[in-house]
C-alpha cells in the first residue's frame, strides 16, 4: 500500500499543507498473481457508491436502494464521503461547475476507483450537446469504465450496468485510478480547459 | 382591472396595452418611470409578488426588454410590466429594495444577459458560470453551437434518431425527400 | 492463573472466535433490517467481503500521528473490553483476563476508544469530523450516567466489582439471573445498552444521512477496516458484559449465542421501527427516564 502525503512530510508545515498535499498521483502497479484475483473480487462485490448527483440522473439512482431494485443484494451501498467509496456513478449532464467538483471529488477517492457515466449526456453531451455550460464527453476530463446510455436509463440498465463494471474489475481492466495517473497531464490540460477560474491545487485529496 | 388600465394609462403613460386574458395584461413604460410604476402597482393596487423578471434580447432594435411578472393575491390578476432598455450599454436601476427576491433575477440576468443593476448587493457572482470569459451566453449573437465544439469536446458520429423524421422517411419516402428538397430552396434563395 | 502464555493463547483463541461471532452477527442484522424494510439484503458475509475490501485498496493518506493513532485507539477499546472480560463461565480458556475489579476497567474501555478516535478524527481537519464527534461523546456520556448507576447498584448488590463473582452469583436458573434479583438496576442498564449499540433511536452521530457519516469521515482504506474489525469485537464485547451482568453468563457457546443475539435483537428491533432521535431529545431522554430508574437502584441497595 502507498501512503500518500509522506512527500509533505519533511517541508516546512504550514496549517494548509498538513491537511492536504498537491503532489502528483503515482501509478501503483496491481500485485501478480491470487492475491490480486481475491481483491478484485472483494472490489467487485463490496461497490459503495459516491452519494453525489451530479445531474437530473441521480433520480434514477434513488429508487436502486428502495424495495423493488435493492442494490444491497450485490453489496452496494450509498456512502456519504468520497474517501471511503469506490464508485463514482456520473449520473447525468455536468456542468462546468460541477465538473469542478466532480474532479475534487474523484481525486479525493483512494486507487482502484470506478467511474460509471449514467445517461447519454455522459457520453456524448445528448440533448445538452450544444450547451454553453455542459461538457460533452466526460471521459476527456476523468477515466469513465463504464457508460449506461439511455435518456434516462432505467433503474434495471444501472442494474446490468453495474454487472458490467463488476466482469470489467474481476477480469483487471477497471484501472482508471491508474491510468488517470499515467494521462495526468492530457487530463489536466483538458480540464483547465473547461474550468476557467481554477483556484485549487493541481491535484487536491 | 379596466379602472386599473386606465389608472396606469393616465399615470404612467402606459402602452401597447395587450390584455391576453381576463387576469393578465401586459404593458410597456418608459424605462425612467418603471421603478415608480412597479412602487405604484406594489402598493396602490395590490401587486404584492414579484413572480419573476425575465429579459428578451432584441438584437434588431438594438434593445433588451424586460418584463416585470406581478401577481395580486387578493384578486388573482397578474400584470407584466415592459420595458426597453438599450443594448450597447445595458444598465438598469435595481429594484431589491421593494422585494429581497429581486436580487436572485438581477444576479441572473447580470450573469446571463450582462445587463447591470448597480446597487443590487452580490449582482456579479455568477450562478452557474464561475470564471465565464466570453459574451454572457444568452444573448442572441453568442453562438453557443460553436463555443459548444470549440470548447467541450463534441465526440463524433453523433447523429439524431428523432421520432418524426424517421418514421416520416420509413413511411412516406416520396413525400419526405420533396420536403427536403423544397426546405433546401427555400434555404438557398433565403 | 498459572502460565500466562497459557492464558494468552486461549485469549487469541476467543478472541478469533468472537471476531467472526460479530462479523456474522454484523451481516445477520443487516439483513434482518433488510427485510424489515421489505428488500432482500446483502449477504450474510457481506461485512468480510467489505472488510477484505477495504485492506485492498491500495492507496491511503494520513494526515498525521493522531490521525494514524485513532482507529488504533478504537480498536484497542474493542479488544480491550472484550479481554477483561469473561466470556463463559466455568470454562477455563474463555475466561480471558477477568480479574477482581475488571468491572471499573471495562465501564474505561467503553469510553476509551471513542476519546482516541475523537483525537484522531479532530486532526483529519475535516469540518464535519468534529460535528460528528461531539454528537458521539455527547450520547455516550449521556448513556454512560444510566450504565454507571446500574453498575454501582450490582456492585452495591453482591459485594463485588468482578464480573466472574457477579455471574457466579447468578448461577443455578432463571430466580437467580439480576434481572429477577434486581429489575430497577436491569431496567437502568438495558436502557443505556440501547444507546451504546449504535442503532436508531441513538445512532445520530454514525448514521449516513446525518452530517455524513461521524467522525470518521475521513478515514480509507486500512483506518477503516481498522474501524470494521472493532465494530465487530466492539458489539459482541459489549451484548457479552450486559449478558454477563443482567443475564446470569453463559456456561457453554450455544447458550453465549442464544442469549448474545437475544439481547441484539433487542436493539435491532427497536431501531428498525423507530425513528432517530436529534441528539437535544437523546440526552434529555437519557437524563430523565433510565438515570431517574438508576438512580432508584441505587437508593434501594443503599438503605
């Protein structure tokens, strides 16, 4: 395990700098072997979601955690802080105010990290595409693993939605954390595109 | 709500007076006396809720038109007050002082349309924009299509699946490619 | 005790069993609120899933000593109350490190782990870790008053501060158990056991839907599965010492489970039915009703 903010710790403290540290994010390479198989199985089956609505989508959301749906059977559950969640559902348009936040929010989850865009807006802006205010592809600005399309998707697409994101994790490829890493700058520059008045560290958690 | 026309006629010189309903009324003042006349209309004749004001962007006279949305609880009437205000440099006197609510419509319209209201408190944070550089987005010469596609990435191959359209050219293949050809005349001779 | 490695290997020993003893009763009540609320519920190993989960992530940050001291604190309080205590009576190797006067040591424990997480949380800078922390160390204060006075009240009763002398004494049937003995001081005490099992009425300070999530807002990875291992022993330590105390013990494992899960139940089913309280109404529910009945216990053993 890597333990972020020990490049903070021989630097002159300040009150800001003992609570967050802007360092870059460093690649962590997945463990070879059986140990890694088991963890993937853990993530895939332990999913918290990021209780954060981003747009109209989150609606669709609040009826998966109701009687009828009930996500808890695959072990998902809504978490309230990004730190201890692992999925990231985009759950309609972003706005370029949001964005901001989405971007905070996502850099503040620990490594294996999921993002699933819900609704077409994620994918290709869908009826907000020649929005002033909306962005057009969410996968410029944050590794996305899985899209449900749909205006809006129904609670069963998130459902089938969610049993693709869980083949994608067990079989490895889910490392968005990692390459998010390894694109930081291509991500940056795209985001700092969009939001104009940046006024927060290059990468904040 | 005759008598009150009337009134309004006499006091304020109201016109292009267009009773749309029974209960609603619109009519255009002079932009100096609109302060007085929304006071007048809040106090005199019951127009107690600022319902909302909205503003139109008429890029061919030259001028923004805003439209002060009034309701009378007592009986149940709403009038909307115009006015004309010029385009290079839109300014208008703010009216926070007669309904705190007023203050969230100027902040919108500041943010949208640039028009100014001095002395509304808090009238340049933005809503939505934080740190907009360009035209404020809702006049009518800011392309959003191509700020759109310059800024935010447009994924390609997009194209629209809409209902009447599609079944017009399943259905009726003639008739949809005639219609077709006479919009793309109609277009070209424009 | 004659060899301390002796005692210290039947400590692992209990303590393994009771950690996977909380593990399944944690995802027993899961599901049992499930189906209260008319969902199917996750599976009943859903809290090892969860806890494998969290020691897999692969990345953590630390915002300094006390932040890292904190779950350590909390897990210490969950272990630490479980090893004073003993878990069967009359079975050498599950008697743990009771001793005459554990009973004062283990009312600390119960406080000890909150106050540690409390430092560690408060130095996480995070706004909402204090709000949390202060609703937490609220209640339980509040809910401490009523134990304590139940407590003074068995002492006062039997003469002793030993856990083990008090289970002995209730031993030989249903006439002996405290609950029969002394229903005033059982009264007290289980109403103060519904405030420190972290269910609703009095689950403000942990609850998602609150400020999010308490104080450990900004606890990750290994801090948080830290905090999932204690949660485990914390509970069965805690259904464990109200058994031993109101309950009369337990002689052998089933009886350990019936009587443990009973008690949990209790809770379980309170929460499930009813709303939660705002910390203003708990404490003043606290201070009236189970201090008034504590405060009765006491004044019957005194005159």
């Amino acid at each position: 395990m890597t333990m972020i903010g020990e490049e903070n710790k021989n630097e002159k403290k300040n009150f800001d700098t003992e609570l967050f540290c802007d360092a870059v994010p460093k690649e962590v390479p997945r463990i070879n072997g059986i140990i890694q198989k088991f963890y993937d199985w853990a993530q895939a089956n332990s999913l918290w979601i990021l209780a954060f609505g981003t747009g109209c989508g989150s609606i669709e959301m609040r009826p998966l955690y109701t009687a009828r749906y009930d996500i808890s059977r695959f072990g998902m559950a809504p978490r309230p802080t990004p730190r201890q969640s692992n999925l990231f559902i985009i759950s309609g348009y972003a706005s370029v105010k949001t964005l901001k936040r989405i971007v905070r929010s996502y850099e503040q989850m620990q490594n294996p990290k999921f993002v699933m865009g819900l609704g077409s807006c994620t994918v290709n802006g869908g009826m907000y595409w020649d929005s002033y205010n909306t962005i057009n592809r969410l996968d410029h600005y944050i590794p996305v693993d899985t899209y449900v399309a749909g205006c809006m998707p129904r609670p069963e697409a998130l459902i089938a939605g969610f049993e693709d994101l869980k083949k994608r994790i067990k079989e490895g490829r889910a490392e968005g954390a990692n390459e998010y890493a390894k694109n930081f700058e291509w991500y940056k520059a795209n985001q700092k595109k969009v939001i104009k008045d940046w006024d927060m560290p290059d990468y904040n958690w | 709500m005759e008598e009150m026309i009337e009134r309004i006629k006499l006091k304020f010189n109201a016109k292009d007076i267009n009773r749309q309903k029974a209960t609603l009324v619109f009519f255009s003042v002079e932009k100096k006396d609109l302060e007085a006349c929304v006071l007048y209309m809040k106090e005199f004749e019951g127009y107690s809720n600022l319902t909302m004001i909205s503003a139109t962007d008429w890029i061919e006279t030259g001028t923004f038109g805003l439209t002060y949305h009034l309701h009378n609880y007592k009986n149940r009437t709403d009038v909307g007050i115009k006015t004309y205000i010029d385009r290079k440099n839109p300014s208008m006197v703010s009216i926070n002082t007669l309904w705190a609510g007023a203050r969230v419509f100027e902040r919108e319209l500041k943010e949208m349309f640039g028009i100014d209201f001095p002395g509304c408190p808090r009238v340049d944070d933005p809503f939505a924009l934080e740190g907009w550089d360009n035209l404020p987005p809702m006049r009518k010469d800011f392309d959003t299509v191509k700020y759109s596609e310059e800024t935010y990435f447009p994924r390609p191959g997009r194209s629209t699946k809409d209902n009447v359209t599609q079944m017009e050219e399943k259905l009726y293949a003639v008739e949809a490619e005639v219609k077709k050809g006479i919009a793309k005349t109609v277009r070209k001779n424009k | 005790m004659e060899n301390f490695w002796t005692t210290l290997l039947y400590a692992f020993i209990s303590m393994f069993i009771i950690f996977n003893y909380g593990m399944v009763l944690g995802g027993v009540v899961y599901k049992i609120i499930a189906r209260v609320h008319g969902r199917f519920g996750p599976p009943v190993w859903q809290p090892y899933i969860n806890l494998v989960k969290v020691m897999g992530v692969r990345t953590a940050i630390s915002h300094g000593i006390m932040f890292w001291l904190g779950p350590v604190f909390r897990f210490t309080g969950g272990i630490g109350l479980f090893l004073f205590m003993p878990v069967l009576f009359g079975v050498p190797w599950m008697q743990n490190f009771s001793f005459s006067g554990d009973l004062l040591l283990v009312i600390y424990f119960i406080f000890f782990g909150q106050l540690g997480m409390a430092l560690g949380a408060a130095e996480s800078g995070h706004p909402y870790s204090p709000m949390g922390i202060m609703r937490g160390l609220s209640q339980v204060t509040a809910s401490e008053v009523p134990f304590a006075l139940a407590v003074i009240a068995l002492a006062a009763q039997h003469g002793t501060l030993s856990i083990t002398e008090i289970v002995a004494a209730q031993q030989g049937g249903i006439a002996n158990w405290n609950i029969v003995t002394n229903p005033v001081a059982t009264l007290a005490g289980m109403m103060a056991f519904l405030g420190m099992m972290m269910h609703a009425p009095f689950n403000l300070h942990i609850a998602p839907q609150e400020i999010p999530i308490g104080p450990p807002t900004e606890y990750q990875s290994n801090f948080l599965s830290y905090m999932q291992a204690n949660r485990a022993f914390f509970a069965s330590a805690k259904l464990i010492l109200f058994m031993n105390l109101f309950f009369g013990g337990a002689t052998n494992i089933p009886v350990l489970v019936g009587k443990t899960f009973s008690l949990y139940m209790i809770t379980v089913f309170i929460g499930v039915v009813n709303p939660r309280f705002t910390l203003e109404n708990s404490i003043r529910w606290f201070i009236r009703i189970p201090t008034v009945t504590g405060i009765i216990a006491v004044l019957i053993y005194t005159f």
